[in-house]
C-alpha cells in the first residue's frame, strides 16, 4: 500500500471526522442554549413552571457535560458491512439533524461487530477499521479485511491489522484505552448476563483489566438505573494500581463508579504498606477471626476492677466480680460492645442503687434523681469511660501489638510459629492485610451510637443570617445529589469488580463480602500469578461465601496482546520451572528485540540502575517502569531522584500487579525470586509488565530457571 493511497484513505476517514465535531459542536451549543433557556421557563410564576426549568436545566446540563468528555479521539472505528452500510464507531452516539447516526456508541449492540468479528466469523463485517487521532486530526488508521469475498471491486485495505499496530504504540500514563482494540473472547464476557458471577481468567496482558472495567461501562450503559442508582465498585490491589486506571472508565463514557484498592475499602484508611509474604498470609486466614472474637470482647488496657464511690457519707463498692458479673449480662454472645454500651451502665446503676438501698442511707432519693446525681460526678463518669470506652476498630487491633494479650487471643487458634510471626506486625501505620482485619473488628464491635447529624436543608447556608445566591435550579440540582450521595461506608453496591482477585485473602474475601451483599461481580484474575501462600481451600470457601449461591459464568482469555513473544518467553520459562503443565496464553506479535540480562558488583548497582533506566527512556516514546524488590523500593527511587522525566516510575514487584510499560526495568530478579513460596509466581509477573523492552538487571547470575 503506497503512502498515496494511505493518505486518501486517511482523507477520506477525516471528512467524516470534521462532519463528527461540526455535529458534536452544534449539540454542545444547543445544549448550553437549553440549559439557559430553562431558566426563562418560570416566568409564568407558577410551581409547574419551576419544576419544568428544572428539569430542562438539569437534563441539558447533563448532555452538555457528557458532549465535553468526549472529545479527544471520538470516533475510532469502522465498519463496512456485506449489505454495503457503513458504521463509525466511537466513545458516544452522535446523530445528524435528519437522525443518520455519525457514531455508533461503543456499547450499543450495533457496535458489538467491532469486537466479536473474526475472519472465521465475520458476522457480516467486510473491513474492520481502526481510526487513530490527535485531537480533532486523524493521524493513522490500520485495517482487517475480514470477508474478502464479499469485498466490492476497489475496497482498499490499509495496514498489518489494527490490532497488532495499536499495541506497538506508546501506552502514556494511565492504562491504555483498549476499547479499540477488544477482541471476540475479550467482548464476550464484557457483555455477559448483568446478573450473578462473571469470572474472567487468562495469563499476563490477556486483558482482564480492560475487561473488567469496559464490562462495568456497558452495565452502567446498558441498565443505568439499576448500576448507576445502586453503584459499581471497582477494586483493584493497590493505590498505584488504582491511579493507573483511574482514567479509563471516563475515557468510556463513564464516571460514576467508584475506585478503590484494598488498603482503602475501609473509612479513614488508605493503607499502602505491605507485609512480609508469611505474615500476610496469617493476617488473612479465616483463623484470625477468632483471633479478633477474642480481642473485640476483652478488657480495655487499664479498665478499672472495682469501683469505690462515697455517696452521702456512706462507701459503694463494686468488686471486680460484680463488675464481671455485669459486663457478661450486657455482652451475651453476639452482641457488639459499642452497641450495648448504654446496657453496661444500666447495670452499674442498678447494682449500686440496690446496694445503696441494702445499707438504708439516710435521705435516698428516687431511684431517677439517685442517678442523675451520679452522672453528675466527674469521678463516675471517668470510670464509666474507662470501664466500658467507645472503642474504634484500631483501638482493637492495637491491642495484638502486647504479646501477652496476642498469646491470649490467639492461643488454640495459631501456632507457636505463627504467633511469633505475628510479634511486631501490629506496630506503626496499618499494612493493607490490617484493613480487612479494621472490617472485621467493626463487624464485632458495632458503631459506636451517636447523635445522626441533623440534614441541613438548605446547602447554601453559611452561618446564620448568611448564604450564597442560588437559582431555584441549584438548590435542585443539590437536593439531587443530597438523594443519591453514599456514605464513605457504602454497602449497597449493585455490581462489584474484583481485579486482581487471586491475591485476595480469605479475610478480604470477607470484607469484600460485606459491601457486595446485594450485587453481582466480575471476578478477574490469574491462578499462576497469584501471591496468596496460605490454604486453597480456605480461600475458595471465603469467596464462595462472599459470591453467595449466585450463577457463575466463567470465561478464559488465551491471548496475549501486551507482551512481545521474545518477552513473554522469558517469563514463561520462568514460571515453567515451577508450574510445568500450565497453559499459558499465546503471544501474538514479535519485536525481533530479545530482552536483555545485566549483572553488576553490589557496589555499582546504583549507577547501573541510573544507566540502565535511561537508555530505556530514550529507546521508547512510552512509559518505563522500574520494578524492585519490595524492601528496596524506597533506596531504587532515591538513586532514581536525579532523573526528571515523568515518564519514569518505581514499583515494588507487587505494585507491578495489573500494570503496564513500554519498557520494564527489573531490579534484582534474583531477591523477588528467593521471596518465599511465592517468589516465583511474582516473578512471573514482573515479568510480564513490558510491552515493548525488557531489562533485568542485578548482582546474581543464577536467577534463571
């Protein structure tokens, strides 16, 4: 194909590109004119009249939002069809005047051709055209000539596949935008039943990830009052992981759903420490339940034994039996401590007020004003906050930091080993395996009851006397989002996805649970990339419970489009040494680049890493990801400091989870493969982050299989 015939082709693609932005241009426009005619609407004074500016405000104001969001690479597809129509295909449906649709919403069933045909299937689709633009300018376009016997006299085909040539490009900064580029087995479980269990499995750069977050675009597309009304939680493994993708659902179309990772499920928390492989995995077995049963019903540190009180010239005495008596009267099993607080004080009045009337002390009042004078005693109030204190669910999990009091939980439950492995992992900020544990003390404890905070009606308000100007639209516009707001404590998602889910723990399987009661999942993961060392078995029986009953359909994804094949060989033989029968996924395109293996002395390790991450920055246009050792994050970007350019980012090995980078490297292979039972498979993995180079690079020679 001469460069003539591209640039016509080209031509012909941006024609219909200007007629798209001309179109998207004058709805912008007659949306904004909506939006501010609705405002005259109520000149006829009347409540119809208001409600009626509201809603043509509201709904313009919208479309107006969604038209602006838009507008970088809108149209990226095309399709010409054996019955000769031709349909674009882009982020959002647009329409002309006379209703011709310009672009077919990636979502819409029109659009599924896109990603579902295949030489063997064509279904319908003659030539599948990938359409790249810069802004409003379309710069490249690679085609698939699907059905050539149906092909008219003169249809040209440009390129080696739109496929294989959008994965030679640079990735950018956050996840690359693969709506472009999903392939049959790929859209199949994106547009899987909306309900039950959706499991997605597949090795390294199968794209589960896009999976996974283009199927919560097309639930939120396809049933929005159901997804958007009840909400799509979105979690990956960690905050980094989080901020990679954190763009992409906006880039769909689709900015409702909530991200979280793991360490920030929890309210107040947003963890990012990890754990040493073996204490993660007692922190997330089930056994630790008991383990935190245990702690959630013992004695505060300092609780008072007894309690001494001069009333009226007469000594009340509480011993520590008594007070045990009452505090197991107002625990009984089940209950939580924070709720049945009040129930604990009931009895201390009551066992004094008897006590008060077995010794007759001259001038008792009624049993009402005995007590009101007792809460009046800052003494008695000091020991009722100590004897029985609101407790939050980290005031609990720092008790197990006292190894008597671990030794005491956790006795019949751990081992001796284990206890001891945990000796320490309580100290300092909570590590991500904490977070499911801070969930599960709040499920033992309750919430502390307090006072709900009066709902200020009028949101505008800003101290007496004063608030800001607001038209009758704003005020409900905020009355709206009062409605819909979610607490930070949500738990009433409608669909929840889990990436990354062979690294969850029985105990964050547990934790998701709670949040996902009433959902349906999509469940994305890879059994030979996982880092979980503990027991399979109680690790299935976590997430079953977490699944509930629910239907489960299960794809398996056996491409891979992220890594070259000289790449991915590497990682494959590597995880071959330990899982030898594994199959693997098939990877679909060569560089003719074969990774490179460096060694170095310890002592210049530093300079080597310098040198190294540079020649990569100037060899790809993309990102370049240097990947360490867990312990040895921090040191790599301090020797990394210097270098200025935003490109390049350090990652731990587990970091590296569900990541991509034109260029990856990897900082002593040799410690992530020595770093316990899983060592292996997290290798596999830091592996298996490059699109296009891959340099390892260490002081041991012997890392390779």
């Amino acid at each position: 194909m001469s460069d003539t015939v591209l640039q016509q082709e080209i031509a012909v693609e941006q024609q219909h590109v200007d007629r798209v932005y001309a179109r998207l241009a004058q709805l912008r426009t007659d949306a904004t004119r909506a939006e501010k005619e609705g405002y005259k609407v109520s000149s006829a004074g009347t409540f119809g009249a208001l409600v009626e500016r509201d809603a043509m405000v509201f709904h313009a104001a919208r479309r107006r939002r969604a038209l602006d969001s838009e507008h970088e690479g809108l149209v990226f597809g095309r399709l010409d069809l054996a019955t000769g129509a031709v349909h674009h295909v882009g982020r959002l449906g647009i329409r002309a005047e006379n209703a011709e649709p310009l672009v077919v919403d990636w979502r819409a069933p029109a659009a599924a051709a896109f990603y579902r045909a295949t030489a063997a299937e064509p279904e319908g689709v003659v030539r599948r055209r990938m359409i790249r633009s810069a802004g409003e300018r379309v710069v490249g376009i690679e085609d698939d000539l699907l059905d050539p016997d149906n092909a008219p006299p003169g249809m040209r085909v440009v390129g080696d596949g739109a496929l294989l040539a959008s994965l030679s490009k640079a990735t950018g900064h956050g996840m690359r935008d693969i709506v472009a580029t999903i392939q049959r087995e790929q859209d199949e479980a994106i547009r899987s039943p909306a309900s039950g269990v959706t499991i997605v499995s597949g090795g390294p750069g199968t794209g589960k990830t896009a999976v996974a977050l283009h199927r919560a675009a097309y639930l939120l597309y396809s049933d929005r009052n159901r997804f958007a009304g009840g909400g799509i939680l979105v979690v990956g493994p960690s905050g980094v992981f989080v901020e990679y993708i954190a763009a992409v659902l906006p880039s769909l179309g689709e900015d409702s759903a909530t991200l979280r990772s793991l360490g920030s499920l929890v309210e107040g928390y947003d963890a990012t420490r990890v754990d040493p492989t073996p204490v993660a995995a007692v922190k997330g077995s089930l056994r630790m339940r008991t383990v935190l049963e245990r702690a959630a019903r013992d004695a505060a540190p300092g609780q008072p034994t007894e309690l001494r009180l001069l009333y009226r010239g007469t000594l009340l005495r509480l011993d520590a039996e008594t007070l045990r008596r009452i505090w197991q009267k107002a625990l009984p099993k089940g209950a939580r401590r924070n709720e049945v607080r009040r129930a604990g004080f009931d009895g201390v009045f009551d066992a004094l007020w008897a006590q008060a009337r077995s010794l007759r002390i001259g001038g008792l009042p009624e049993r009402r004003d005995f007590e009101e004078e007792l809460a009046d005693r800052p003494d008695f109030r000091d020991f009722l906050k100590a004897w029985w204190p609101r407790l939050a669910p980290i005031h609990v999990l720092r008790w197990l930091a006292d190894p008597a009091r671990l030794r005491r939980y956790a006795g019949g439950v751990l081992s001796r080993a284990e206890i001891e492995l945990l000796a320490g992992a309580f100290d300092g900020p909570a590590t991500i395996a904490d977070v499911a544990l801070l969930d599960e003390i709040d499920e033992l404890i309750g919430k502390p009851r307090r006072p709900r905070p009066r709902k200020n009606a009028n949101p505008f308000h800003v101290i007496d006397g004063i608030q800001e100007v607001s038209t009758y639209a704003d005020r409900q516009r905020a009355a709206r989002a009062a409605d819909t707001a979610r607490p930070d404590d949500y738990r009433e998602y409608a669909h929840v996805v889990v990436d990354e889910a062979q690294d969850v723990s029985p105990m964050q399987w547990r934790m998701l649970g709670r949040r996902g009661r009433f959902a349906s999942w999509t469940i994305v993961g890879d059994a030979a990339q996982t880092a979980w060392s503990g027991e399979a078995a109680e690790l299935d029986r976590a997430r079953d419970k977490a699944l509930g009953g629910k239907r489960r359909a299960t794809y398996t994804l056996t491409t891979n489009y992220r890594n070259s094949a000289e790449i991915f060989a590497v990682a494959a033989s590597v995880i071959r040494a330990v899982l030898p029968d594994l199959p693997l996924p098939r990877a679909v395109r060569s560089t003719g680049v074969d990774p490179a293996d460096l060694v170095t002395r310890a002592g210049d390790l530093p300079d080597a890493v310098r040198e190294a991450a540079g020649k990569l920055l100037t060899e790809v246009e993309g990102t370049v990801g240097v990947v360490t050792p867990v312990p040895r994050r921090d040191e790599v970007a301090a020797w990394l400091a210097g270098t200025a350019d935003p490109r390049l980012q350090v990652v731990t090995s587990l970091q590296a989870k569900g990541m991509e980078y034109d260029a990856v490297l990897l900082v002593e292979p040799g410690e992530i493969r020595r770093d316990g039972p899983s060592g292996v498979r997290t290798l596999y993995v830091a592996l298996s982050r490059a699109t296009q180079r891959l340099v390892t690079l260490g002081t041991d020679a012997h890392w390779h299989p």
